[in-house]
C-alpha cells in the first residue's frame, strides 16, 4: 500500500503539479480510501515530502573511469538525464516554489542536495590523490560549479538542457578547480 501511495503521488504531482494535487486523487490513482491515505500521512505536505524522498533517494552511481573529466562528465550528464525527467521537473517545481512556505519541503531539498554531495565526494578525492586537482580544491564546491549551470538553466532561463549543457558544465568546473579557484574553507 506504501509503495502505491508514493508512486501515486509522484504520478499526480507530475500531472498536476504540487497546488494541484488532492489526497483523493491520490488516494484514487493508487487504489486506496482516502481515509488510508490520511492514517499514515497526516497532511498531504508530509505525504509529498515521503514520496519526493522516497523517489529521488535511488542509488546515483558514481562513475570511476580513471580520470576527473569523464567521472564528472558522467555525473553531469546523470543529472541533466534526472532533471530534464517529468518527475525531476515536478521536484524543481515543488521545492522552488513550496519549500519557503513549508519548512519539511526545505529540509528534504537540503537532504538531497548534502547526500548527492556526499556520494559524489570521491570522484574529487580520487582525482585530487591521482594528482589532477590541487590538494586543496573542495569536492562540494567542485560539484556546486558543475550544477550550477545546469540549474540555472532548468529554473532561470529555460534554455535547452542535454549533454552538451553537462559538457559544457564540466568544462567550466574543470577549469575554476585547476586555477585554484574552488579552495576548502
């Protein structure tokens, strides 16, 4: 019944987006009452919030090719692929627009951010032991530059967003970290 219910809100959210979307539609597209709905989430906020996180807290794979610009390019290419996704959109939508008004929202896009960070970390580990970043370059500034582009472009100016922006994305990281640009602290 869990597993429904979340597919189910993913399902609604993409097609109505998140001011749109009714526990009864959910309840419904999953096959269940909405009274069931309303026994294991009390709000349809916190239900939002279990189905975004539940979603987007797969496994990201995280390349080791050998070498820094085909690991990051392998990572921004994921993430285009992830956002430019109908499910993607709806959580670029959701948390940019819901997540100042209800502060679970804000915590679950912070958590996600901080854990894809995380996973990510040792592609710049790696590149800075095999000596193809300076020492002090910091992974989650590294892998802030690589999104940032790609982000404003999904959520700015809603320019085309595929390989060629992940490349592009990679090139520009690559080269702040190599001037030094991308320090700890």
């Amino acid at each position: 019944m869990r597993a429904a219910v979340l597919e189910a809100t993913m399902a609604e959210l993409t097609r109505t987006g998140y001011a749109a979307l009714t526990v009864e539609g959910v309840a419904q597209r999953a096959g269940v009452h909405k009274t069931t709905v309303y026994r294991n989430w009390k709000t349809s906020d916190d239900l939002v919030a279990d189905a975004l996180t539940t979603h987007f807290a797969v496994d990201v794979p995280i390349p080791d090719t050998g070498a820094v610009e085909s690991d990051l390019r392998a990572l921004a290419r994921s993430l285009v692929a992830t956002m430019t996704t109908r499910a993607g959109r709806a959580l670029l939508a959701t948390v940019l627009s819901e997540a100042v008004r209800v502060p679970r929202l804000a915590d679950i896009k912070q958590a996600l951010f901080d854990d894809r960070f995380r996973r990510a970390e040792p592609v710049v580990t790696r590149a800075v032991e095999r000596g193809e970043l300076p020492e002090e370059t910091d992974p989650a500034e590294l892998l802030k530059a690589l999104a940032a582009p790609i982000y404003f472009r999904l959520v700015f100016t809603g320019e085309t967003v595929d390989e060629t922006t992940a490349d592009r994305a990679v090139d520009v990281a690559l080269a702040a970290a190599r001037a030094g640009a991308l320090p700890r602290g």
